[in-house]
C-alpha cells in the first residue's frame, strides 16, 4: 500500500483522478481505460457499471427473512453486548468512587419497585443467556451434530426459549 502511494507521489504529472483509487492495488478492480492525451483513466468497477447503464445487483432486501439469519445476527449482537458490560463493570471499577458496590448501592436508593428492577434484571441477563446457549449450540454443529434443516430451526426455537426462561430464573434469584 505504501508503494502505491509513494508511485504516485513521485509522478511528474500528478492527476488528482489517481487518487480516488488508492484504496485498491488489486488489477480485477480497476478497469483501465485506453490511453487519452497520454494518460490513463481508471474507473472502478462500480462506475463501469454505471456508465455500461447495468442493473445493479439486488441486495439482502429482496430476501425473506430466515430464523437462521436472525439467529446469527443476535448472537453477534449478544456477544457485543457482552463484551461492553466487561468493559463498563472495568471502567466502572476505576472510575466510580467505591466501585461497582457503590453503585449497586446508589441504584437500591433510587426506591425503583420490584417490577421495573426484574426487568432491568431480565434485560441483563438475557444476552447472557443466549449468548451462552447458543454457544454450546454452535459446539454440537462442531461435533457434526443437529445439522440438517430441520434440526437447526427446531434447536434455534429451543435455544431462543431456553434462553428466555433461564434470563426469567435468573432475575428470580
């Protein structure tokens, strides 16, 4: 990538046309046209396609949304989730005076009922749950198990359920 961008530094005529290309080095990208009044234009092959007045390809709108894509999609999303609670119960170690104990404590003070804290509590433990879950999951189609269509869809449903009511329990305790 360097290179690129000291080749075309080091030009004698620099065109301002080469550098919205610098992203690519690849040749399958870049489309180069003939030669006009010495110098070469490149297009990208987006704007090939737009000067050729070509289709545009049809992108995840046009599909039907599948039990399994959205299975994926939530535990990309849950282990997100996850990983900013480790770092807010950290920051929140050094950064609030008396640490996570404290707020906990500044949190029962606020006088909230029973019903808003289960759910807080539910809302908390529900991406761990599934997170988890799904984990194990994604471990039995390691082992070769569940794969077929009918077993993912119906070890999807379980795991959603599972999840749900192992969150509930939690919140519970």
């Amino acid at each position: 990538m360097a290179l690129c961008y000291t080749r075309l530094l080091c030009r004698r005529t620099v065109d301002l046309r080469n550098f919205r290309n610098l992203y690519t080095c690849s040749p399958r990208n870049v489309a180069i046209s003939a030669p006009c009044m010495g110098s070469t234009i490149c297009e990208s092959h987006d704007e090939r396609n737009m000067r050729l007045k070509r289709p545009m390809s049809p992108h995840l709108t046009i599909y039907q949304v599948q039990i399994t894509s959205l299975l994926s999609i939530t535990h990309r999303t849950t282990g997100l989730i996850l990983s900013s609670y480790a770092m807010m119960l950290g920051l929140g170690t050094l950064l609030i005076p008396g640490g996570i104990p404290c707020l906990i404590e500044m949190i029962s003070d606020l006088g909230l009922s029973a019903p808003i804290l289960f759910v807080g509590k539910t809302l908390l433990a529900l991406p761990a749950t599934y997170h988890t879950l799904n984990g194990f999951r994604h471990l039995f189609w390691d082992l070769g198990m569940f794969l077929t269509i009918k077993e993912v869809y119906s070890t999807g449903y379980a795991v959603t359920a599972l999840s749900a009511i192992a969150a509930v329990l939690l919140a519970a305790l």
